[in-house]
C-alpha cells in the first residue's frame, strides 16, 4: 500500500460480508451477478478498497472465498481486502488474486501469530495488525494500544515483511460499551501518533473500521456517530476507511473530506 504517510484518506468498502442477505444468498447459490453489482455499485462511490469476508466457512465451503475474489476482481478494478482469521480461507483467496490483496488480519492471538502471518510473509502481501492482545481483546488506552503495535510489529519484521506490508488498526470499540466514546478517543490518539511518526522512524499506515461502533445494535445509536468519528480519524491522519460504502450520508460526508485534504495541484 503506498504512499506510507497519505495526504488523504482512502475508502474500503465493507459491504461484501456474509451477513448482509444478499452476500448470503450469492455464497449459498455461487451466483456471482450480485456480488459484482455490490462491487460495481462500491466501486462507483469511491471505493478504493474493498474487504471481502465470507464469515465462518466449514472446511469444504472453505474456496467460497476464492469465488468472491473471483467475482470482484473480474468486475472492479479496487484493490481487495481479505477478511479472515482462518488462514486456510485466506490461503484460498490468495491463490486466487490476480494482483497482491491486503489481507486482514493479525493480532497477538498465538495461532495467528503461527499461522496468518507466515502466510502474509510468504506472499510478501500487505498486512493488517489488529491492536488486540493474545486473547483477542482491544485495549482502551493509548499506551497499551501503541505497546501492540510496537510487539506486532516486531513480529512482522521478524517474519521478514517490511514497515511498507503493515497497516495498523486501533480497534473501534461497540458504542454498547460503557467506555466506548473514551476509547474512540483512544483510538484517534493512536491513528495521530502512528500516522505522524511518532511511535517508529517514520509514519506508519492505519485504517479503521466503522462499522464496529454500531455492530449489533443498528437501531439504539444515530448514524451520524460514524460521521463523526469519520471526521476525527480523517483529521489525526488515517489512511484507510473500511466502511459501508452504499451508504449515502457517509459517502457524502467521505467525499467532503476529500476534497478538504486532498494535495492541491501544481
């Protein structure tokens, strides 16, 4: 993913996913039409990215997402995303990309560490490093976010990627939680940090993920919370936006700050 330190945010759509129904359907059928038309329609809104997730595949369903690779990459010209923590899953979808996919994720859980990241080294591909700890659990502060990141990347290096494969995320917390607007700000604080290159020698890539806020609870909290906090992570210097690209208010409010922090023309 270049360039490292971005003078705009870019947007990856997270709208191929196995629990939207018409994700579902196509997985259950192996209909490809409907997952091109998300694609096109992602695409068509500024998408720059766009995260595939098949969910929780059996092992002879596993090669489902080979056939959402498939799929998109015949139809937009967005770079993938690969949303997994099964590396055989992961594996499938890269054996299927035409071009280098981002693959999502990493954190310090033991069988990632042993199984996702060798993967990820192997291809030399780009690299997501979720800030969560070996259990799995995001945590609130920004000194034990950044202390993650330091430790995963450590992991990464070691493995043979370079600083250019990885990009971090903070983790968005659910808004069910009792911290949660505190840990957004935690989150914005480590977004400004890396992103500024204040934690290594140089500015480190990010990107978050809106849609955590409101998982699980899409009617109890307003939409304009994922603006806001769009607002915030833009500002402290994010690269990457996952989030629902057909969405209008959002894209409208994306494409508003991109024409704010967008380089200005020679």
């Amino acid at each position: 993913m270049q360039p490292r330190q971005a003078e705009t945010v870019f947007l990856a759509a997270d709208n191929i996913h196995a629990l939207n129904p018409i994700v579902a359907d196509a997985l259950r059928r192996l209909d490809p039409e409907p997952i091109r038309e998300l694609a096109r329609q992602c695409e068509a809104n500024g998408a720059e990215f766009i995260d595939l997730n098949p969910g929780y595949l059996s092992r002879r369903n596993e090669d489902r997402m080979a056939f959402l690779v498939d799929a998109v990459q015949s139809t937009v010209s967005a770079r993938l995303i690969l949303d997994s923590p099964n590396p055989r899953v992961l594996a499938k979808g890269l054996s299927a990309s035409r071009n280098k996919p981002i693959l999502n994720a990493l954190s310090l859980e033991e069988h990632k560490l042993q199984e996702i990241l060798p993967l990820a080294a192997e291809h030399h591909t780009p690299l997501v490093l979720l800030l969560m700890d070996e259990r799995s659990y995001p945590p609130p502060t920004v000194e034990e976010k950044l202390a993650l990141a330091i430790e995963l990347r450590e992991h990464a290096l070691s493995a043979g990627l370079s600083d250019d494969d990885l990009i971090f995320d903070p983790v968005l917390p659910n808004l069910s939680w009792d911290d949660a607007l505190f840990r957004v700000g935690e989150a914005v604080k480590t977004v400004r940090l890396i992103s500024a290159g204040a934690v290594f020698q140089e500015p480190g890539q990010t990107m978050a993920g809106l849609s955590n806020l409101r998982s699980g609870h899409p009617g109890r909290y307003p939409w304009d919370m994922e603006e806001a906090c769009m607002h915030l992570l833009a500002g402290a210097g994010l690269n990457v936006l996952l989030a629902n690209a057909l969405r209008p208010e959002l894209v409208e409010a994306f494409l508003r700050v991109r024409r704010m922090t967008a380089p200005l023309e020679s």
